[in-house]
C-alpha cells in the first residue's frame, strides 16, 4: 500500500513538472505575438474593405516590402498590434504588402500614385464599416501618433 502511494505522489510531482516546464516554455517565446509586420494578418484589395464588419473602424497599414519601413514605425505598429489583441475595444489593424497587389493604390482603394511610393508608403488607413477609406496618414510619425493615441487612450 505504501508504495502505491509514493508512484501516485510521483506521478502527480512529474505532471507538475511538465506543465510548468510548458508554461514556461510558452511564456518565454510567446508564439501568439507579432514580431514582424509579416505576422500581422494580411488582407488584399477584395477583403480589406469588408474585413471586420463588427468593428466601427479598424486599421490597415499598406507598406512596401521591398522598401524598408522605418524601424520606429514597425515598433510601434507591433506595439499597437499587440495592444489591439489584448483589448476588444481597440481597433484591430491589418496589413497589405503593396508588391503582393499594386492594384491596391488605385482611385478604388487607397488612391496613391504609383510616382509617389517612396512618400506615400506606408500608409495607415481607418476603415469604417461602411468600408470607406478615411483618415490616410503617410509619414512615419503621424502614424506612429494615431496609434500612440488610441494605446493611450486620446481616441
């Protein structure tokens, strides 16, 4: 009888051990959290309008994957991405790579001109429900001072 009871008492100390050492190793890599922009989901021009109909406004950021993005800027695009999956209330932002579809910058969509790329990317967009493209912002820290807003409360 009193070996039963030390496997039983060693079995329940093993299971801990391996829950804790999962947890942990969970915790230190945090799979779930955007280190890139790449790992922002991304929508293209025929589901951006129409991707969060929930939502009164959400945020897509178009950028140019063969042109670096300041570093400020994806910082604080991930910090924001972040914030948006920890809090319902926040509007979720999305990415669209515009070399994966030029088409994106047309009158329809964003209304850039393709002359104008190295100005007017990236660019972050509010889309409101009705699937409008409203508030574009096209410089490194405007974009960054939107999203500060919302973190902080401001919007």
């Amino acid at each position: 009888m009193k070996k039963v009871k030390n496997l039983d008492l060693i079995i329940i100390l093993a299971s801990i051990t391996v829950l804790a050492l999962i947890t942990a190793v969970v915790l230190l890599t945090r799979p779930y959290e955007a280190r890139t922009l790449e790992d922002i989901k991304t929508v293209n021009v025929d589901n951006y309008k129409t991707m969060n109909k929930n939502e009164s406004e959400y945020f897509v950021l178009l950028y140019n994957g063969k042109n670096e993005v300041p570093e400020y800027v994806v910082e604080c695009v991930l910090e924001y991405a972040e914030y948006a999956r920890n809090n319902d209330k926040a509007p979720k932002i999305y990415v669209i790579d515009y070399n994966k579809d030029k088409t994106i910058i047309n009158s329809d969509n964003f209304n850039i001109a393709s002359g104008n790329l190295s100005t007017q990317l990236p660019c972050l967009a509010t889309i409101s429900t009705s699937g409008s493209v409203t508030n574009k912002k096209t410089t490194g820290s405007d974009i960054c001072n939107t999203l500060e807003d919302y973190m902080n409360g401001r919007k």
